[in-house]
C-alpha cells in the first residue's frame, strides 16, 4: 500500500566544492530562521572535519593553476564578478535580508559596501606591483615582489552575509591565493549564490570554496596544516581564541572582534543633525552592526535638548519584516539573541540607569518574529552591564560627562576600539580628539566610519587581533608573503671567490 507523504520539504543550503553544489555527508545541520516570522526557512549543512580536509584538497590542487594565472586574466574575472554582482543586487539584498531581517534598502547598502572590494580588487596588477633598485651595488639590483600564501580561510559573521565575505575573498583570490569561505550558520544563503556569481564569472573550480558549518568546521581550518591564513570577523571572545590557537598554529591571522562605538556630542554640535546621527546609527540594522553607535557621550548641558531630539525620532522608526515597504528597522537575528538584549532593558534600572524609552511592549511583542523595539537608557555609567557588555542589538545608551577630558578618559579607557565619533562644529577640538582616542576608526561630523575600500577597516585593543586591518592596501599585504630578490648578471670574466660578508661597493 503506498502513503502519501506529509512531510514539506526543507530548503538545504549545502557546501559549494570546487565549482559544484555539494550536499554535506556529516549527517549534521543547523535550523535557518526566519527572523520576521518566527519560522525556520532552510536547513543548512554542518561540515564535518572530513569534508574540511576535502575542501582543503581541493583548494590546494587549484592553487597551483590559479597562482600561475596571469594579473590580466585575474583581473578580467574579477570585472566580470563585479558586473555580475550588480547585476544580482537586488537578488542578493533579497536573500539578505529574508535570513538576517535587515531591511531590504539596509542589504543593498550591505551589497554596495561589499561590491567596492571586488573593484578595488580589479586593481590587482597595480596593487602587486613592487619596487625594484638599480645598482644597488655595483651591477646589483634588488626588488621585492610579493607572492600569494596558498589556501587561505575566511569565516565571517552574522550581520553582513554578503559584505564581509567579500572584504576578504577579493583580495585574497586576486594576489593568487585559494579560497575557503566558512559563512555564518544563520543566514548562509548569500555565500551560495557569490559562489555561483564566482563560477559565471569564469572563476576556475576549487578558486572559490564554500563550506557551510559551526564550530567543528572552524576548528579544523585553524588546525588544518595547508591552510596558510585565517581571516576571522565575529565576536571578541570567539575571535581572541580562533588568533590564540591559529597563530600557535603557525598561521597568518587576523580576528577582528566586538565594539563598543562611543559618539562624543559637544556642547557646541548642531543637535538635530547629532540626533538624526545617533537614531541612524543605532537603530540601522536594529543595531547588529559592528560600527553601530551604541553610547552617546554626552557633555555638559548638551544632553537634555539631545535627548529629546533623540526620543522624538525613535517615535517615528517604523518597525516590521525587513521585505516590507517604508519599514526601517527589521527584527533581530534569533529569539535568543533578542531575549538577551531585552535582559539589559530589564536589569538597567535595578543598577541605578534610566529607561528612557522601553522597546519590549507593542507591537513587537504581538508576533511571533523576533523583534525589539528602538530603546533609550539614560544615565549610564561604567560599571553597569549595559556598558559593559556589547548588547548589539536595538539599545542606546547615554552617558553624561562634564567635559570633554572626561569624555576622552571614558572612551580610552573602554576595552573596545573599533569606532568612534565626535560631533562638534569647532575644528580644533575635532583635530585634537582625532589625535588621542584610541579607536581604530575614527569619524568627526560621521557617526559610522566605515572606511572606503581603498583603505583598510579594523579596530584597536579588543576589537583586532593581529596586526594588519582588513581589505584595501592591508587586506592585500595580508594575503601575501614578500620576498627580496638581490639579483647579479655579471660578466663572467670579472668573477672571483670572497669569502667576506658582502657589502655594498
Ligand atoms: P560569532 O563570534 O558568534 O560567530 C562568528 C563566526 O564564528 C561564525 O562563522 C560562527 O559560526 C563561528 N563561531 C561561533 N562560535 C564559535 C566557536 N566557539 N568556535 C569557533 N567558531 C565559532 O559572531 P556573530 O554573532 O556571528 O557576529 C556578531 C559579532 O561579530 C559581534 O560581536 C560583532 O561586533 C562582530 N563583528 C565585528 C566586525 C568587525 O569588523 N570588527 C564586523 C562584523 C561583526
């Protein structure tokens, strides 16, 4: 007798292996929500060790062919990439923002940011281009050049599926190197359709690897012997251990953690354009943005008028499923993770804060989506968890200092050093704040400094492992090894044997 089957098919976001779709043979997998309905959408792969050290093999056999590749033909692909990206924005931003819950206008952005690196990418034959010394002796020339590192792994977070995989992948494919993507296990489908963009483009197979997974999978790649370099975005914590245990590895490693944004507000800043500043770069991306604002610093008799302004914007954010027209602020990325930014809503006033305004009431609380409204705490100080802790989710706090000094203390003496802004219309103080925070990244007048990709992004003390920021000039020196070439062709008639140290003659 047959049956008919209830069971609905689940969606599989498998593992992209040189060049095909590849369904994983672990046996184990994650649950994709969707963050807007409360659902789980997909089901995704869980690599196990073995079907790393596949990946690995494969990426290491194409890294020969592809290092010989000419910078031209690099470069062709590349531009081929890039106007295939574009021509997939809207596609991309869709799958974005159905497995994060941006809104859709906040992926394109997200797409944007990240397409500026595939072009800086295009630039690889100039970007490769090293120095060369006549005569540094007599009939000697030196010149350096640099070559790529082999395999090399990218595992990226959550909040930007698209952009920080191409922050990495760019750079690393066009100095020569092969590529192995490890994306965030919560919204994993955008890393499927680059991979395909990838192949349309003309990438040779195995250039470009995607293996989808946890933990498991990261381990391995920080053990694997044939992978060179790890780029690494995620949490402080996460990121401290993956540098830790991948340097000890003998490995290239650059880990850029969690933040803690401080925006400085002076008393002589235009109010209105620091509140739209605060509100936007809070509340954008319901604050899962690793260069969110999420203190103001406010000083002196600044912060009454700025609270205000600050209250009388979030009334009007309109909250909802990031697909919808006119919304602004979507959900956030599990119900765990909102439960645990509605904690420090329920914990500030029991340590001596303010709620100012409390996102935990109606409407986000009549569906089943994991959303949070915009929330304000006031009178925060250090010491409070709310400080101390990166919430990353839709919570402003504000601190109120007396002076400008005091500000600077507060902010140098956080753990975090990814970024930071003053608002100010006096220049000198600007350039002078500019001069001593201890922040990576700095923006005067500019609430989210994200550097244009012909520089490079990376934070200081906590929010960095490593030496070297990621993408731009970076990103390349990065992704390759320099050698010196000390170079003679002399006439064979004047050669002789010196056992002296050589020396410039
Ligand atoms: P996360 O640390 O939980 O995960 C990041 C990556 O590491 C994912 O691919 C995940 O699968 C993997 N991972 C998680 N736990 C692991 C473990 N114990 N061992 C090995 N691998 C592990 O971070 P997230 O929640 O996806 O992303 C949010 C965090 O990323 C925030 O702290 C945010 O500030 C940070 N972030 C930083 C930047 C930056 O440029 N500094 C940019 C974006 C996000």
């Amino acid at each position: 007798m047959s049956t008919v089957s209830t069971e609905i098919a689940v969606r599989k976001v498998n593992h992209w292996i040189a060049g095909n779709v590849v369904p994983s043979t672990s046996g184990r997998y994650g649950v994709v929500w969707n963050p807007a309905t409360g659902e789980p959408q997909a089901h995704v792969d869980f690599a196990s060790a073995a079907e790393v050290d596949g990946a690995v093999q494969v990426a290491a056999q194409a890294f020969v062919p592809w290092r010989e590749s000419a910078l031209s033909r690099r470069a062709e692909i590349l531009f081929k990439l890039r106007e295939l990206v574009d021509a997939n924005r809207r596609q991309l931003a869709t799958l974005i923002s159905l497995e994060h819950g941006k809104t859709i206008a906040d992926a394109m952005g997200e797409v944007a940011r990240g397409l500026e690196n595939i072009e800086f990418a295009c630039g690889i034959p100039h970007l490769l281009k090293g120095g060369f010394s006549e005569q540094a002796s007599r009939g000697i020339d030196v010149y350096q050049i640099r070559q790529p590192l082999g395999v090399v792994a990218g595992i990226t977070p959550f909040n930007f599926p698209a952009m920080v995989p191409m922050w990495m992948f760019a750079n690393a494919i066009a100095c020569g190197n092969t590529f192995i993507l490890k994306p965030s296990e919560k919204d994993p489908s955008a890393s499927m359709l680059i991979a395909e963009l990838c192949a349309k483009a003309g990438l040779p197979e195995g250039v470009f690897n995607v293996l989808q997974g946890d933990r498991v999978a990261v381990d391995r790649l920080i053990d694997h012997p044939e992978v060179k370099a790890i780029s690494f975005v995620g949490s402080t914590p996460v990121a401290k251990a993956v540098y830790e245990t991948g340097t000890r590895n003998g490995k290239r490693v650059q880990a850029l953690g969690g933040a803690k944004n401080h925006m400085l507000v002076l008393p002589d800043a235009d109010i209105g354009m620091a509140a739209d500043a605060a509100v936007s770069a809070a509340y954008g991306s319901a604050g899962e943005r690793c260069m969110a604002i999420s203190v103001v610093v406010a000083v002196g008799d600044v912060a009454s008028p700025l609270i205000d302004a600050i209250k009388e914007r979030m009334a009007r954010i309109r909250v909802g499923s990031g697909q919808e027209d006119g919304v602004e602020m979507g959900p956030l990325i599990t119900r765990e993770h909102r439960d645990k930014v509605a904690s420090y809503l329920e914990h500030a006033e029991s340590e001596g804060a303010s709620l100012a305004v409390d996102g935990r009431g109606e409407p986000c609380t009549k569906t089943k989506g994991f959303f949070l409204g915009t929330s304000l705490i006031d009178n925060v100080k250090p010491g409070m968890r709310c400080y101390e802790d990166e919430i990353f989710g839709p919570v402003l706090s504000v601190v109120r200092v007396p002076t400008y000094e005091a500000a600077l203390k507060l902010i140098n003496g956080n753990p975090y050093g990814n970024g930071t802004a003053i608002f100010t219309r006096d220049g000198g103080v600007a350039r002078q704040f500019q001069f001593d925070v201890e922040v990576g990244m700095v923006g005067i007048n500019v609430p989210v400094p994200v550097p244009v990709s012909y520089y490079s992004f990376g934070g200081w003390k906590a929010s960095l492992f490593g030496d070297l920021h990621m993408y731009g000039p970076e990103g390349v020196q990065f992704f390759t090894r320099a050698k010196v070439v000390t170079s003679r062709w002399p006439d064979p008639s004047t050669s002789k044997v010196d056992l002296g140290f050589p020396q410039v003659r």
